[in-house]
C-alpha cells in the first residue's frame, strides 16, 4: 500500500495539510527536510510527495533524488527554469479542492506508469497483494499459507462466495515447489454431473455421442502443477469415489479409455458448504473429506474484518489504475459508511462496488453521498432513510466546497501561513461538527447574497452551486432580505 508524504519544517503547513488529505480519505505521513532522505530510503511507496517550497533549492534537490516519485510543490514558486518530469505541478495558497484533487490524481497516474507491480512488491508480499489487510483473520491465513505452500498436503479452504478462495488457492500454488507449472482451476459447481467425469479426467474418440476426438482431462493439464476444485461439496457422489481413487492411487484413465496414466498433481479443494453436515446426511464421502481436509484454511467473511475495508479500497483503486481504468478515491465518511454494511457478497461485492463508482463517477472523490442507499449508514451503524442521507451529507459537502470557493475568491498572503476559515483549535469538550458547518454555511451563503445584492443567480455562481440548489438552502435556513421599514408610514 502507498501513502503520501508531506516534507515541510513548518507545523502548520503540516496539520493544514493533512486535514484535507485525512478528509479526502488518505494516508499521510510527514517529515522535515532533515529527514527526508531517511523517509525515502525506508523502501516505502509514496504515490504522492507534497513538498514546501519555502526553501526552493533543498525542494529541488529532493525532487531530482527521486524521479519515480510525483511530487507536488506547495506554498511557493520553486527558484530557476529547471523542469522536472516528476513535478506534476504547485499549490498556492489558498489551496482549492479542484487543484488539489487534480493534482493528486495526476501523481497517481504518474506513479502507476513509472512503478510497475513488479517493482512495486516482491516475493511473498507481491503474492499475498491480493491479501490486503491487519485483521487476525487474514493474518492467520498469510501464516497458513506460508506454512503449508513448501509442502505436499492437500489444503481444502472454507469459506463463504467471494470472500476469496481461489486467491488463496493462487498463493499457496506460486509459494510452493510446484510454481513452474500449470495452475487449472474447475469450478465443480458449474459442470453438469454427467460431463464432469469428462472434463476432469478426459475422453477417448468415440467414447461418447459428439466425442469426434481424444480430449486431456483437467487432471494432465495440470501435471506437475496444481489443480484447484473449486465448490468440491457440489460434485456428485458418484464422481467423488473415482475422485477419491485418483487421490490414493495417483491413477486414473480417461472416459472410453483402457490406458492407465499417472498423475503428479497437488489437489487444493474448496467450498462455500458444510461438509460435515453433508457428510452426516449422506451427500459427501467421509473418506474424500478426511483424504482432502489434510491442512484447512478458513477464509474470513468481509464482515469479519471490517477493519481491512480502508487497505481494501486502497488495493482495488490500485488495480483500476494499473490496468489504465479511472479510479476513485474515498472519504473518511465513506469508507466509515462501508465499514458499517453486513456485506453479503464478501470482498467481490466491494470489487463490484468500486468499478461501478469508477465509470460513474471517474477519477473523483466519493462522499457517503455517492453511495449506493444500501451502503449509506449513520455513525451510530444505522442505515437510514435515502432521502435524510440526501441532505445531511449534501449539507456538510457544499459546506466543504463553499469554504473552498471562499478562500479562493479571498485570498491571504502566502507569507505567513495556510489561511483557514475560521480558528480550527478544537476545544477540549469538542465540537458539534454537523452545526459548526451549517453555522459557516450561513454566514458563507449571506455573504454572497449580500455582495451580489442578493441576485441569487450570482450568489450561486460566487458559491460554486447551482441556483435552485442556493433556493432550497435558503428556504432551509430561513434565510431573507429583511426590508427596510419606512418610518413615516402612518400608523
């Protein structure tokens, strides 16, 4: 995973910074330009390097150390005429939200072409990419991978749809002593009983009507490699005797065939069923259970690992972008509102979901707002009414994006410090974050009436919204021109 450096001596630079960057839902890291080096030299992945350019030659002399790296100046024009490939462009002061996300997403693009996977990760953790996450549950599955992946055993993983089976059966397949050769995965599930036989062991000419020629079965595919039997609880009971045959014996002949063939291949099963429970009803042979469960590995449900969503996204996005797709990015509020949801198809859900915002919302940033309803939760986990998430979420983002237009349309002077809108110091009882913004939302919206004689139209342009969008937030705020009362009127 990647994060984005901050290399700045001055502290409120730093904490004004990684504000916004928190907000936009990134992982930030700082450090002085003492340390800067040391920072690049720790083998960590910076997909973006937000630099102060107070003192212009030490910017400079960072910035060529690391071509591979996007950097983005911040807060000053950088001395001389030297360009560099990897300056994807500067921040003034006030930073807006536009120029920021545009240059973010720049770097990002900038730092895909110029970092392949390759280069990006090595060895086990390059394997294990697809593996993402702190959680116990997916810790334990690396550890038991690493740990049966040198050995023979047949490993049979459990779990629910889409949470992952045949990435670890991947893993385990290209950490062993068998990663030369092939990889075939059956899906047990898919294949009609009465052509399984066929399509795992082969067929001779003539041994069936449509058989007009010799067919290798899955089973010499993968000679020398690993085969993976994917849903192994749905095969039918009669193809598991002759599957439990070729497990003991290593044997076995093709459909219509007298030939006997040998079969060097590592077996990895799973499924998303009870095979125990299948076993006592009768459906499922102990003797292939026992013959296939030699070392299990339990793959966690999504919803057991919550905590791994944030690194989840962060891997997904990462994968859009190197196979050139647009992306997106995520806020704090929605990767909290992600969190919250049961998820029911596991991490191919989450897959699903954020190539779906992808084309409809490409290389922006997606708010709790842009959600689908089912995703959209409060704080408390709860999830609420579309039309209540409407307009509480649209309430805070056109707070956020009438600060920005504020700033830019007042700007301060760059030489003392990042402007803000108003004294961030948090109180020690904290803050009402809902009604702080709503606070300065009204102030903003007044302030733009009243430097455009409150021509709403103008206003709303000045805000950076749309005209019917200032009406109905001034009819929810109550807010009016309040005429002036002609005192000679006769009573």
């Amino acid at each position: 995973m990647s994060d984005i450096l901050i290399i700045s001596d001055n502290q409120t630079r730093i904490d004004y910074l990684n504000t916004i960057l928190t907000f936009l839902g990134e992982n930030c890291r700082f450090c002085t330009y003492a340390n800067a080096i040391e920072a690049f030299g720790k083998g960590d992945n910076w997909s973006a390097v937000l630099i102060d350019g107070e003192t212009p030659e030490l910017a400079e002399d960072i910035i060529e150390k690391f071509p591979e790296t996007p950097f983005i100046n911040v807060g000053f024009q950088l001395s001389g005429e030297r360009s560099f490939k990897n300056l994807m462009g500067s921040l003034f002061e006030p930073i807006t939200y536009p120029n920021l996300n545009e240059l973010l997403q720049k770097s990002s693009d900038y730092y895909t072409a110029n970092r392949p996977l390759d280069a990006l990760v090595s060895g086990k953790t390059k394997l294990f990419r697809s593996l993402v996450g702190n959680s116990a549950g997916i810790t334990e599955v690396r550890e038991l991978i690493e740990q049966v992946a040198p050995v023979e055993a047949n490993v049979l993983i459990l779990g629910e749809s889409g949470t992952g089976k045949e990435v670890i059966a991947r893993n385990v397949h290209y950490m062993s002593k068998r990663q030369k050769g092939p990889f075939v995965p059956v899906n047990c599930g898919a294949i009609p009983g009465d052509l399984l036989e066929s399509e795992l062991f082969g067929h001779e000419k003539g041994a069936f009507t449509g058989a007009v020629s010799a067919r290798k079965g899955r089973f010499e595919m993968a000679e020398g490699g690993t085969l993976f039997l994917d849903e192994i609880g749905d095969m039918p009971l009669q193809m598991q005797v002759k599957l439990l045959r070729v497990l003991q014996e290593r044997i076995f002949e093709r459909v219509g065939g007298t030939k006997t063939l040998q079969c060097d291949v590592r077996i990895i099963a799973a499924t998303h069923r009870n095979l125990e429970g299948m076993i006592a009803d009768g459906s499922f042979r102990e003797d292939l259970f026992y013959r296939l469960n030699v070392f299990p590995i339990e793959s966690p449900g999504l919803r057991e690992r919550a905590q791994d969503i944030p690194l989840l996204l962060q891997e997904l996005a990462s994968r859009l972008e190197g196979s050139k797709q647009n992306s997106v990015r995520f806020t704090q509020e929605a990767m909290r509102s992600l969190m919250a949801h049961s998820w029911p198809g596991n991490v191919r859900e989450l897959s699903n979901l954020v190539e779906r915002l992808s084309i409809l919302h490409p290389k922006q940033v997606i708010d709790i707002e842009h959600l689908p309803h089912k995703y959209q939760y409060d704080e408390d986990g709860q999830q609420q009414p579309l039309a209540a998430v409407k307009q509480d979420e649209n309430a805070e983002r056109d707070a956020i994006n009438a600060m920005f237009k504020y700033a830019e349309a007042n700007p301060v002077s760059t030489e003392t410090h990042l402007p803000v809108a108003a004294d961030t110091t948090l109180p020690n009882d904290g803050v009402n974050l809902k009604e702080y913004l709503s606070d300065l939302e009204i102030s903003l919206i007044r302030q733009a009436l009243d430097k455009q004689d409150w021509v709403v139209a103008r206003a709303a342009d000045q805000l950076g919204m749309r005209r019917t969008t200032l009406v109905e937030k001034m009819r929810k705020y109550e807010i009016a021109r309040h005429k002036e009362v002609d005192d000679t009127t006769s009573i």
